[in-house]
C-alpha cells in the first residue's frame, strides 16, 4: 500500500473515464482492517501483525452496473494513538467499512465510538458492519444474534468475513461500493 501523495489521489479520484469513490476502514487495532485490504486487493494474507501508523491507500479498479468505478480505500490505524488524525481523512469519504473481531468482545463494545465519530465528519456515508476472523470459529466470542441487532439498530447490512481464508470479503467490499454508489448519484441528481 502506498503512502500519501494528495495529487496522486486527487487525479485518480477525478480520472475521466472512471467514477472515484472514497471508502475508509475503521475499527479497533488488531481487527484485520490491514488484512482485509491485502487479501482484496492483492489476494493475500499475512499471520504477522504489523501494526498501522497513520494512514495509507489502496486502489481497486472495478464496474458496477456498467458504470466503471475506481475504489480509493483508506487504511487507517485503529490504535488510540491515531484519534485525532484519523477523522481528516474521513472528510469527502463515501462509505466506511466498520470492522470488529469475531473473537474480541471488547472491539464489539466500540463501534459505537467509532460510527458516531465518522457520522460527525460525513453524516450521509454509507457504513457496512464487519464481524472478522470468522475462520476462528471455536474462538468466536461475539455471537451473530448480537450483531445482528446492531444492524438493525444502526440499519446498515452485516457481513461475516475471514481474511484468512478470503471467505466474504469480496462481498462486503462490493456491498459497500454498491451502496456509497447509489448514494453518490442520489445526491448527485
Ligand atoms: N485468523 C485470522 N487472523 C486474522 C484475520 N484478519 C487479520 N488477522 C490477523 O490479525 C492481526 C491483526 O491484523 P491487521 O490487519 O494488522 O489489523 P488492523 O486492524 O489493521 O490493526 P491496526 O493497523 O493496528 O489498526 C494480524 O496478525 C493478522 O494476521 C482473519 O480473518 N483470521
Ligand atoms: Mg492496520
């Protein structure tokens, strides 16, 4: 993943030929947000942790109904330390990617927290609830039912993903640009 060249970025998310949407990952550290990136851009998966300092980006290029679409997605580091930085790069962002561990009630218990801190910066984004690590099933510590409620709290879809096995991952990742899409040329027209 790249580091920061802003007129890198505004030229991709202004190419012509292409729609630019702006999706964040966000979420306590150690929740997998790096290693959802890695395994949808890349098809990779790495058991190291490495924390997340700051922010970086990846590009994915992909079409959703007919329309060509280039999916800018912001890693940002879960861990306290990055509070203040992380809401700048929310600004502009169409949709978010709120991911906890399957294994970790605790970052359960925060994503209150953190869905109220993007809503400030971008009240309209799109969010997309992601329970990860689900290939630890004997592990698993937040049950779905509980989640589910969250999702109907908040009314945003839910999804269940393994990076280390790629198991739904695709799929929240084009969930997400489905909804940020159709939310963009709603607000457009
Ligand atoms: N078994 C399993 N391990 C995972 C999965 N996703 C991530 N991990 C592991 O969990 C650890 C943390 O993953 P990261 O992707 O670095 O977490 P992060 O949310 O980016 O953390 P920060 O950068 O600190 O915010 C690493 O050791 C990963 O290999 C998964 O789906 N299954
Ligand atoms: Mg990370």
């Amino acid at each position: 993943m790249s580091k920061l060249p802003s007129k890198d970025i505004h030229r991709q998310i202004t190419d012509k030929t292409s729609l630019g949407l702006k999706v964040c990952l966000m979420g306590d550290g150690r929740v997998g947000k790096t290693s959802l990136i890695l395994r949808y851009t890349q098809n990779a998966f790495s058991p190291e942790y490495k924390q997340s300092l700051g922010a970086s980006f990846a590009v994915k290029a992909l079409e959703l109904h007919g329309q060509e679409v280039k999916l800018v997605i912001w890693d940002l580091g879960g861990q306290p330390t990055f509070h203040q930085v992380r809401r700048h790069y929310y600004i502009g962002a169409h949709g978010a990617l709120l991911v906890f561990d399957l294994t970790s009630p605790a970052t359960f218990m925060t994503l209150e927290n953190w869905i109220i801190d993007f809503r400030r910066v971008v009240p309209e984004g799109k969010v997309v609830l992601v329970g990860n690590k689900r290939d630890l099933e004997t592990k698993r510590k937040v049950p779905r039912v509980a989640a589910e409620m969250l999702q109907k709290w908040w009314n945003v879809p839910y999804i269940e993903t393994s990076a280390a096995t790629a198991d739904g991952v695709t799929k929240a990742f084009l969930i997400l640009a489905r909804t940020a899409l159709e939310h963009l040329k709603r607000t457009d027209s």
